[in-house]
C-alpha cells in the first residue's frame, strides 16, 4: 500500500456547477508527485433537471471508454437546458486561441470538451444503449485522431455532435 498526502486541490465549476472537475496533486511515499483528475457529477437532488428529462450517459461511461485519454478531456459537462433537439452528445478540441485583451492562452483551456445532452427520461435506457455502441467508440477514434493531427488541425477549434433521430445516430462535424 502506498501513502498519499495530498499537496494541493483546485476545484472548478463546470456548466454553473452541474459538474466538478478536481484535479489534485498527490505525492508518493516514494516521494514523486502524481497528478490525477476526477470528475464527479453532482446528486440527482442537486441536478436541476426536470423529472421528465435525464442524460444518457454517466461520467463512468465516458470515463470507461476514454481510457487513458481521458487525462486529455479538460471539460466534461452535462447540460441541463430544455431542448438541444436531437443532439445527444457533442464534443468540441478547443484550440490554443487568445480569448483575452492581452492575447496571452491559458494552458488549462485547451483540450477537449464533451457534453452529455438530456434527453426524454422515457428514452433514457435506449438512447444510452445506442450511445455506448455506436457514438463512444467513435468518440474515442475521433480522439485519438485529434491527438495525432498535424499542427494545422490542432490550431483551429472543431466540434462534433451526435444526433439521434428515430433510433439512427449520424454526427456533423464544425469547424
């Protein structure tokens, strides 16, 4: 068993704190830092989603068929407005662009960002079926391509959602 002592937590509020992303640094006996990232979504006392609506998806879905690129997604939400229409899940690579005055990039804000949209709790266990079958496997090949992109394509931001319509998934890609 390893001894942990915990150096330092940040903690920070996703989608008006829908979603926790703590990211904490802990240091082995052996005297090495490790740095982990857990995402926890909140209570479903807590959620504010309406009765009637519900994701489809879990934060251990995503996490189970991610993997180790998890450590590449910087944020993973789940909304809570009323109508996204038919998308059910989208992702986006946010790219090193300024978004201040002074042009400068902070580093926590590129990466990959998810979202898991609610949809009718009635079609909650068919959607979820469809989703970890077929849109999380893509998913995670749409990942690992980003990854290994060339520099140009890793420059500009890209989005990708998913629709389900009438039991058939077909995605859209933006840049």
């Amino acid at each position: 068993m390893v001894a942990r002592s915990s150096i330092s937590r940040r903690i920070r509020r996703a989608d008006s704190g829908r979603v926790l992303l703590t990211q904490a640094a802990e240091q082995t006996r052996e005297g090495r830092r490790r740095t982990s990232v857990i995402l926890r979504a909140m209570s479903a006392r807590n959620r504010r989603l309406p009765r009637h609506r519900a994701w489809p998806l879990t934060t251990a879905d995503v996490e189970e068929c991610l993997g180790p690129y998890m450590s590449h997604v910087t944020e993973l939400r789940f909304l809570t407005g009323n109508d996204s229409g038919a998308i059910v899940l989208g992702a986006a690579w946010i790219a090193p662009e300024p978004r201040n005055h002074g042009r400068g990039i902070h580093p926590d804000t590129v990466g990959f960002r998810i979202d898991v949209h609610p949809v009718d709790a009635t079609e909650r266990a068919a959607t979820r079926t469809v989703l970890r079958a077929q849109a999380l496997p893509r998913l995670h090949t749409w990942i690992t391509q980003a990854i290994a992109a060339d520099e140009t394509w890793r420059l500009t931001s890209h989005q990708r959602h998913w629709r389900l319509t009438d039991g058939r998934l077909t995605h859209r890609d933006e840049a």
